[in-house]
C-alpha cells in the first residue's frame, strides 16, 4: 500500500491502521519493520519513503553481517544480538564511532512527538527508551537473529534467549544486561503486576503489532487529539493484547474524555454519560486487578539519571 503525499493527513492513519490490522488477523504476514514505518510515516503525513527506510536498515545489516563474520561468531546463536548491541552501544568503524545515545531532551516525546521514533533515531543517533529497542529488534530480525520487546512502567527494553537457553535483557537505554531483581526494584514493579504477567514478559509477534498499533493512536492523538479513532484503535488492539496497560488506559482516558465532552453539550444525554462513567470504572477497575501503579513523571526522571550515572561508573571502571 503506498500514501498519496496529498491524502489528508487523518486518511493516511486510517490506511496504516487498516494495514496493521490485516498482520493481526492474518491477511498479511506479520511485519514489525513495516508496522513501525507505518505509525512514523502517517505522522510525517506520508512524506517518508519506505525504500529508503528499508534501504538504510539493510546497509546496516550487511555490516553487522560482517562484523560477525570478522569475529568468527558465525556459529553462536546469539552473534546477532551481540553485533547489534555493539553497533548500537559502542565506538565501532562501521557506526563511524558514534554509538546511540540516549536523548535526554523531551525524553518522554511531550514537546516533540518524533522524539519516539526509529526513523529519527536513525537520522540523529538518539533515541529513547522506545525508539532504542525498536531499532535493536528491527536490525536482528534483519540479520537472522531473534529479541523480544518487553515492557516495564512507561519503558520498553529488551529480552532474548542466550547462549544457555535463558532469558536475558538487554537495557538499551545504558548499555546494559540487568537482572530482573533490578528492574522490578527500579521500575518499582508490583508483585501483583509479576504475577498478572502485565510487565518483563517477552511479547509475542502479535503483541509486537499492537504495540505499533498503540503507537499509531498515540501519534494521532498528539497531532489531532482524542477522538473515535484513538479508541477503535485501543480497543482493536486489545483484542490481541488484552492485558497490555498502555492501551488499557488509553481506553480509559478516550472514555473519560467523551463523558466530559458529553457533559459540556447543552442537552446532555445523561444515559450515554452513566453508562460510560460505568464503563469507565469497569476499565479503571482492570488496571488496578492487573496491579499496575503508576510510575510518576518525577520518579521516572530520577529512574533515567540513575541510568546515565550506572553507565558513567561502569565506563569509569572499565577504564582503570
């Protein structure tokens, strides 16, 4: 499906939703690359081109590809997540000895919305905790390789199976391998939540796409506001990723809002409103029986500075 650089910007949403819908039920094969693009370039109102994003990741590729061979790891199941965690954390000649880091500013896409994108990362080589995993699982699948996005309170990172068998993760935002014990102290993760699966679980493909999906609506929703389209699409979603916190409460805010707005009218209808204000606190009341607890804007600031100064101390010691 190609964009028509004059389609109105909402129809471009409508067209990368309706293609990302038809890898969740099968009509297409599933894409996560295609899935990414699809969200970055609806919000670029089709002006990026796919060729030459597709073009950029398999240059890359070919390098990787041949980092390996260099080092003769052509044998070890995990020889593409450690060429692309190297390209990716390290000073090599083929990333030209500029590594990615992390984009301290707006981290959290507040100001500018592209702050999230793969697209963006590739261009500037920052990124954030969104874009940073996303590339690094786009580049394995590129190089035969396999990594899982899995999510924390407001953070994505990475899990792969090692050498051994085992799950690892993969902490793109610092370079490093936490232990799950370190994660669910930091991210100040329930054992309620541990338990309900909602966190450190490695998400399938499917998952995957609907976390592109969440994406999607969240891009519209920054551009255009809260409207039917950002809760077809929560609720589209979570047919496929039922307890997937962000889209639940994307939910909860889309319906929260239309009561609001309802409310506002001059004659409103009062049975749409109740029965929305349940609907509401039945969607509220999931979040709390998956045990998430939300993660304050503060807390996760503080959270990202740790990050930064763990790296600064295990660069120093390195280098002793």
């Amino acid at each position: 499906m190609t964009f028509g650089q004059t389609a109105d910007p909402k129809t471009i949403y409508k067209q990368a939703f309706s293609e990302q819908l038809q890898m969740l039920k099968g009509q297409k094969p599933i894409d996560f690359k295609r899935a990414v693009f699809l969200t970055e370039n609806a919000y670029h109102k089709g002006q990026l081109n796919y060729q030459t994003f597709c073009s950029g990741i398999t240059a890359t590729g070919q390098q990787l590809k041949e980092l390996i061979k260099q080092r003769g790891l052509q044998n070890y199941k995990t020889a593409g997540n450690w060429a692309v965690f190297s390209y990716m954390t390290d000073s090599l000649p083929i990333n030209n000895f500029k590594p990615c880091t992390y984009d301290f500013d707006d981290f959290m896409g507040d100001k500018d919305w592209t702050k999230m994108f793969v697209t963006k990362l590739m261009k500037t080589r920052s990124g954030n905790c969104h874009s940073l995993p996303y590339y690094y699982k786009i580049l394995c699948k590129e190089i035969g390789g396999k990594a899982s996005l899995a999510l924390a309170p407001n953070h994505v990172y990475i899990k792969h199976i090692d050498e051994k068998g085992q799950w690892s993760n993969v902490e793109l935002t610092n370079g490093g391998f936490p232990r799950d014990q370190w994660i669910i102290k930091q991210m100040a993760i329930s054992v309620e939540a541990i338990k309900s699966g909602i966190y450190m679980n490695p998400l399938s493909q499917k998952e995957s796409i609907a976390m592109t999906m969440f994406d999607l609506a969240s891009a519209y929703e920054f551009q255009f506001g809260n409207d039917d389209f950002v809760l077809q699409t929560a609720n589209t979603a979570l047919q496929y990723f039922p307890n997937c916190i962000p889209l639940i409460m994307m939910k909860a805010n889309c319906i929260r809002d239309k009561i609001e707005a309802e409310k506002k009218k001059a004659n409103p209808n009062k049975e749409q409103i109740n029965s929305n204000i349940a609907l509401y606190k039945k969607t509220i009341g999931t979040i709390d029986s998956l045990g998430h607890k939300d993660m304050p804007t503060e807390l996760y600031q503080e959270w990202v500075k740790s990050v930064d100064n763990e790296k600064a101390k295990r660069n120093q010691t390195t280098k002793k």
